[in-house]
C-alpha cells in the first residue's frame, strides 16, 4: 500500500472552493504497534439531532476517553478532501495514530438536508472561512483550534520532517510525552 505526503500536498495545493504526491516514509513509531486505521466517526443530520450538539456529545466522548480531537470538514467535489479520505483509509501503527479521533462532516448531505446553516456555524468556530475545502483541525480539550493542516506542515517541515498526517498525529502524542 503506497502513502502519500497528504499534508504537503493539501497546503501545496489550492483549496477546493465551492464556486501524484511523493510516496511518504513508512509511518513512524513502535514497530511492535499493531496496525490500525484512522478513528473516524462521520456526523450526519438526523432529526431531532442539531450538529453542534452531535458534534459536542462525540468531542466530549473522545476526550474524556483519552484521545485528541480533528475536526474534518469535507465535500465530495472536493479533490484535495479525495486525497485526504483516501490517507484516512490507510493503517498505521496505533502509536502513531491510536490517540486521535476525527470528526467528520461532508458538505452534502447537510445541504441536501437543507441544514447547511448548523454545518457552516460548526465551521465558523474553528475558521472564518466557508466553502474552502479541506478544513482539518485539532481541537484542545476545550474544543478550541490548536493546529490546522496547513500549520502542521509548516512545522513538520521547520523541523526536517516529511508532513503525513500520520507523521502529524505523532508528532501530538510526541508533544503530550514532553
């Protein structure tokens, strides 16, 4: 399975709006980590359900369980957000990505629910930007921005690093040993 620097390819590339990368080093950490996927946990409007609640339930949750939270805004036309879903459905050593849980929300189905105001009031606490695709963020314990894609490669990078997002999820639990 080839993995691509997802992280340098989505800051290099525009963002999708609404109107081949380099294959990555093998993921680091503990060889002897079993492999796992990405902790993804997809919201999708139900009724009776309002998102920033939904949203809060699930933060909560994966705080109080242990993990970092990202916040993952996402379009299905978005190309650079199909490169990243593909990322996401790669395996990694649980050290490397064990301790993250991404909280997904796809543009779509809140529009075609016609809800599109929960999801860009969501999107607006973590960026004043609507209709820019991917947003990819993580979130303190308080559910405050901390560090978004496009940062975490910028320091990757300052520090000599290949920017992965798995190499990103690392590098959080590296900083929390400290």
């Amino acid at each position: 399975m080839v993995r691509r620097a997802l992280l340098a390819v989505l800051a290099a590339a525009p963002a999708c709006r609404a109107s081949a990368s380099d294959p990555a080093p093998a993921p680091r950490g503990d060889e002897a980590s079993p492999m796992v996927g990405y902790d993804v946990r997809e919201l999708r409007p139900r009724d009776g359900h309002r998102l920033a609640e939904d949203f809060e339930r699930l933060r909560t949750r994966a705080v109080a369980e242990g993990k970092h939270v990202v916040a993952y805004f996402s379009a299905d036309w978005c190309e650079a957000c199909r490169r990243l879903d593909l990322e996401l459905g790669n395996l990694h050593p649980a050290a490397s990505i064990g301790h993250v849980r991404i909280l997904k929300m796809v543009e779509e189905p809140w529009e075609a629910a016609t809800r599109m105001n929960e999801f860009n009031d969501l999107r607006t606490r973590f960026s004043p930007a609507v209709g820019t695709y991917p947003l990819f963020v993580l979130l303190d314990d308080d559910g405050r921005p901390v560090e978004e894609m496009r940062e975490a490669k910028a320091r990757l990078e300052g520090l000599g690093l290949e920017p992965t997002v798995a190499l990103w999820f690392e590098s959080i639990a590296a900083q929390d040993a400290q």
